[in-house]
C-alpha cells in the first residue's frame, strides 16, 4: 500500500468536498483498532508506517479492506504517549481489534503541516461553536502520506469531532 518506488501513486488523490464543513451519522461503521505508542503527540519512527500496513494486510486477507477512494483512517490520542488508529473495513475482521463506532461527527478540512494540529484544532473548535455544536471526541484522517502530500502539493487532513 505504501510503495513509493518509481512515481506511482500509492495515496489517492483527496477530494476535500465531502468532507469540510459536513456533518455525517454513522450507525455501527466498521473499523479495525490499534493502538500505537508515541512521544509528545508525535508517532514513533516507522510505528505508523508499519502498524498502518499490518493493519491494511489483516483487512485484506480478511476479504474487508474498502476500495481505496472508501479508505479512511481515524487517529485518536487519548495522551501525548499513546495513539488509537482506526481503519475503516467492509465487515468484521477475525482475529483484529474490532470496532463500530455510531454518532454524528462534524468534519472541517485544514491543508498544512502536521505540526499546525493545534491551530487548526481552535480553529475546528470556533465552527464547533458557530454551528452550536460541542465535541465529545476529537480524531484525524490524515489524508495521504508525507510523499505523495508533496506530490500532489496539498497536506490535506479532516479533523472529526463526535457531536
């Protein structure tokens, strides 16, 4: 899933509309979990690289992997040490840490760096407020690798808020 020899395309290329400024109800999405150790908010080197692709392999010898353009990875930090990854899958995965998560989440795309994360998490939390909406939960998608951001020339992450 992550290649990066030659050009190919290993991410897809993002489309922001479906995602800024929207509001989605989930009953019972299917997702697989790992959690994955970090320092200060910052994954470990390689940690995320490599859990990302086992958890991308269980899902597709599970018959349970989505199609790309339906990928979606939701990262959630309970603390600075430590990160729940959350990968979106057509059903049930034997043997993985399975998930269903059911709520309304309200959604704003930012395009930058990822050390801007707490910037752009008061400026998610102003929307919050201008739709009178307050967030139980806060988790990020991550849209494409740091390779092909460059590529394409836009670092796009979603930032979720269950309401």
């Amino acid at each position: 899933m992550t290649d990066h020899s030659h050009d190919q395309e290993c991410c897809p290329v993002f489309d922001p509309a479906p995602w800024d400024q929207k509001t989605h109800d989930w009953i019972e999405k299917p997702f697989i979990m790992k959690a994955i150790p970090q320092f200060l908010h910052m994954p470990l080197p390689f940690t995320y690289a490599k859990t990302l692709g086992s958890m991308w392999e269980t899902a597709k010898n599970a018959g349970a992997a989505p199609e790309i353009k339906d990928f979606l990875l939701l990262a959630y930090d309970p603390s600075p040490w430590k990160s729940e990854l959350y990968m979106s899958v057509t059903k049930e995965v034997p043997g993985a840490n399975n998930i269903k998560l059911s709520g309304t989440f309200a959604t704003k795309v930012f395009d930058g760096p990822f050390n801007h994360i707490p910037k752009y998490l008061k400026e998610f939390e102003e929307y919050l407020k201008k739709i009178n909406k307050t967030a139980k939960k806060y988790y990020f998608y991550y849209t494409t690798c740091p390779k092909c951001a460059k590529k394409y020339g836009h670092n796009y992450i979603v930032a979720f808020a269950e309401i």
